[in-house]
C-alpha cells in the first residue's frame, strides 16, 4: 500500500509501528485533516487499517497483525466507539 490514498495521506511506516495507541493517533490525524475523504474521519480511518490488514495477508507477521488489531480497538476509544 503506498503512503497516499484518494482520501487520506498517511505518514511513512504508520504500519510498521509496534506501538498501538501511535497508529491509532496517525490515521486519526490522517483523516481529520484530510479534505479529499468522503466518509466520515472514523470510517475512513478505520477502513484504512482494515485494507492494509487485509491486503497484506498471510505477509503480515503474527506480532505486527496483533498490533494492527490492537490498533483498532484504539482508534474506537479516540473516536468514542468503544
């Protein structure tokens, strides 16, 4: 996945991160400030990890998948979701 969508711009390495809370807070960031998204900041965010979890497969190392997910429900807890 390259660092640019059609919605967001995403700061280098977000996925790489081992510190969940951090890429919670980037694709928070990521989508408030973007004007070019057309969901709402959650939904974008969110769709956001969930693509780039996905798409990586069976790639993803186990430790790194469980930070991603991990993510997740932080991006929920900064958005009120949970």
């Amino acid at each position: 996945m390259t660092r640019e969508s059609d919605a967001l711009d995403l700061e280098q390495g977000v996925f790489t991160w081992k510190d969940p809370r951090k890429i919670a807070q980037s694709l928070k960031n990521s989508a408030d400030t973007s004007s070019r998204r057309k969901t709402p900041p959650f939904r974008s965010a969110m769709f956001m990890l969930v693509f780039y979890i996905n798409r990586a497969g069976s790639k993803l190392d186990t430790d790194q998948k469980r930070i991603l997910e991990q993510a997740k429900d932080e991006l929920r807890k900064l958005y009120g979701k949970g």
